[in-house]
C-alpha cells in the first residue's frame, strides 16, 4: 500500500492526504462536497482507465479477469480513491445529518416562537426526537368511513401476507 501511495503523482498523494481524518474533521460541508466530488472523478479515472485497458487486451489472454495482472496498477490506484471516496463519503453524511438537524431546529424555533424551551430540557440534539422513540402512527380521524377504509386495507394486507406464509 506504501509502495503505492509512493507511485501516486505529487497532485493525487495530495488528494489521498485530504481525506485524512484530521483534514475532513476540521471542513465544513461544502468543502466536503467539493472534496468528495474531486475524489470521486479521481475514483472514476483509474476505474475507466482499468476496464478500458484490460476490455483492450481480452482477445489477447481470453477475459479481463486474466488481463488483470497487466494492470494492476490502475486497479490498485482505483481502489485507493475508493477507499478515499468512503471515508470522504462517511464523514459528509455526517455533516448533512448535522446540519439537517440544525436546520430542522430553527424551522421549528421559527414556527413556535412564542414556546421557549425549558431549561432542563437541555440542547436540542441531546433529547432524542419523536421520530427515534415512537413508531409512526396514522392520526385518528374523524370520518368513519375513512377509518374503515384503512382498517380494510391493513387487512387486506394481513391476508395477503398470511396467504404468502401458508405457501
């Protein structure tokens, strides 16, 4: 793997030291997208630039799994970014989770502004929200007919199920 990274051009180790943990934990989410997009195209190079090679020699050794040694190089370097991708890819969720939440918060800051938070409610992000501890239920309405029709389609769906079960 050393061996490897030695191999890489001045600009691509550049582009594989980015995506150190100290580097994406210290960017913010756009440049993560731009760091992940860089990384991605680099990815998609030596990808293409594998298949095409080895595609080109399959008359010659019968199959690209056996034109595989003659090209390993673009393998190894398409597997680097891709392990670079990931852990670009982890870490930008990562922030979009955040920020997600962030912007979640203020939507409903700004809906009910009227409603302060209670103090020993703590930070928003430390409570679990309503989604993460009940299941999601169907309101209860008021049209007798409506809650017909979805008690029949739950059971329908019942019977379906218990038809693939008995099979």
């Amino acid at each position: 793997m050393k061996a490897l990274l030695n191999s890489l051009n001045e600009d691509e180790r550049a582009l594989v030291r980015e995506t150190g943990s100290d580097e994406l934990s210290s960017l913010e989410e756009d440049g993560l997208v731009d760091l992940h997009t860089r990384v991605r195209r680099a990815r998609n190079k030596y990808s293409k630039l594998y298949r095409r090679t080895a595609g080109a020699r399959v008359e010659e050794y019968g199959g690209r799994g056996k034109a595989r040694p003659k090209n390993t190089r673009n393998a190894q370097k398409a597997e680097v970014f891709e392990d670079a991708l990931a852990r670009v890819s982890w870490y930008l969720a990562r922030a979009a989770r955040r920020s997600a939440s962030e912007l979640k918060a203020e939507r409903i800051a700004a809906a009910t502004p009227e409603r302060a938070p209670s103090p020993q409610a703590g930070p928003p992000d430390a409570r679990p929200s309503a989604a993460q501890t009940t299941a999601r239920t169907r309101p209860k309405s008021a049209d007798p007919a409506l809650n017909q029709r979805h008690a029949a389609t739950r059971a329908k769906g019942a019977r379906r199920q218990a038809k693939r079960d008995s099979r």
